[in-house]
C-alpha cells in the first residue's frame, strides 16, 4: 500500500516497475460502485439465458484479469471502496488464488501483485478499513519529493529550458504546502501547469517584460484550483496566491520591492 499526498508519483512508480518486469498493468479507481462481481468478473447474461452458466461465458475482472496474466493490479483510492469488495481480495493476496462460482479455482501467475493507494488526508467519501484488510499489506508512506526532485519532474514533463522559470514555479507551488491559512497545498503537478502556463503567456507578448506578474497570472490559474483554505480563514485562494507571489519576489534579500497596492515593482 503506497499512503500519501495526491501527486507523489504513487502511480507513476508502479508503472515504472510493470513496464521493467515487462509485466500488465491494471487499473482500478476505488470507489463505490466498485461491486465484487465487478472486481473479479461475471457471467455474460445473453449467454447465459442461451447456455447456462459455464467457464466459456465467464467474463474475467481485473482481479482475475491481473492473477492471470502475472500482472500488478492497483487500486487507486483504497479506501473509497466498499469493504465487502475489499474482502473478496483477502484470498488472492493471502493464498494467491480465489474460487470463482462455477468456473473453478484461479491461481496466480508468481509474478501477480496486489498494490493499492490511498490520500490518509482526504475523509470525503473515504470508508474504514478493516483490519483484517489492513493485516495483509505492507504499507510505504510516501511524501513530497524535495525542491531538487520537484524541479527535475517539471522539467522533464514541461520541457522548458528556463530554469530560472522552474525554479520559481516549484519554489511558489511547494510554499502553498506550508502557508498558514491553508489545509491543503498543491502537488508538484501545480508547479508543473504553472511554468507550462508561464511559458505559454510569454508567447503572447502583452507583459512588456514584466516577468513576475507574467508568473503570478500562471500562478492563479494553476494553482488556485488545488489549494484548500482552512475554514477558519477570512482570505481567498487568490489572495493567498498573491501573497506567496510577493513574498517570493519581493522578499528576497537584495531583491526588489513593490508596493502591495501597485502591480509594478521598483528597484532600490
């Protein structure tokens, strides 16, 4: 089970590691109509009526798709699923093998992985899980990547050559994890779509040079979405966001200063 922040790359390292093993990848979003039959599979009705119940009208699920392939089957959001399809799993990872209604025994290629992801801050829609569940896993907490890390993934996935760019969309979008009024920060895919946006905003030839309001526009789009003010604040996303703004640009030791009432800034 890989806990953590959305954003973190859970999914990105699972398919990193599938795609080394050579083996399939199977996805499933936690949720709650992700019902057992779905999970493991069902009979085709139309055949059915025609034919009865057999192996040959069994329609595999991905549990089962996954047990017989030798693939990595996750499920994203673990605990927005029910717990009796979370019970039907408990075969499979302690036995590696379920038995399907009037198909038979399926056992699993050694290769099969059951691996599961879940936000440990996020209680919306989100059920208990039982500890029998809990007892068959092997839980890794993953948190942020560090701002060296962070700026590597956005360039990597924006392709800016800017680093000056990167380095301030990262620095911007990792003090929204840490700013007071907030209960909720952005992932790195904030910093990400900030310095794609910037660089998009830069083509269109209307901030006479102003950099930073250029960055602070990518900033309010980018970012205000995926920022969660604490209910007990009096302040807006975007009031937020601009205040991370200047104090990231007009903070700084021998920096300049700009008058918050202004949209211009001005050198000592």
């Amino acid at each position: 089970m890989l806990e953590g922040p959305p954003g973190t790359s859970k999914s990105t390292i699972l398919r990193a590691i599938t795609a080394n093993w050579g083996v399939p990848f199977v996805l499933v979003e936690g949720n709650a109509e992700l019902t057992p039959a779905r999970l493991v599979g069902h009979h085709n009705p139309a055949r059915v009526l025609r034919e009865d119940y057999s192996a040959d009208n069994f329609v595999p699920g991905p549990l089962v798709e996954a047990m017989q392939q030798g693939g990595f089957l996750y499920i994203e959001e673990l605990n927005r699923a029910p717990e009796d399809t979370l019970n039907t799993l408990l075969a499979a990872m302690a036995e590696r093998e379920v038995a399907v209604p009037r198909v038979g025994l399926i056992t699993a290629l050694p290769t099969f992985r059951v691996l599961a992801s879940m936000n440990p801050f996020d209680n919306v829609g989100t059920a208990r899980i039982s500890d029998s569940v809990y007892d068959r896993w092997c839980r890794l907490a993953i948190g942020y990547q560090d701002a060296t890390e962070e700026a590597d993934i956005v360039a990597v996935r924006t392709g800016s050559p800017d680093g000056e760019l990167v380095a301030d969309a990262v620095a911007l979008t990792r003090a929204t994890r840490a700013h007071p009024d907030l209960r909720r920060g952005s992932s790195v895919r904030g910093a990400i779509d900030l310095a794609a946006i910037a660089a998009e905003l830069e083509h269109l030839g209307s901030y006479d040079g102003d950099r930073p309001r250029r960055i602070l526009d990518a900033a309010l789009l980018a970012l205000s979405a995926r920022i969660g003010v604490d209910e007990a604040a009096d302040v807006t996303p975007e009031q937020v966001i601009t205040e991370i703004w200047e104090n990231h640009f007009f903070s700084r030791p021998g920096g300049p200063r700009r008058d918050p009432t202004t949209s211009t800034s001005t050198t000592p």
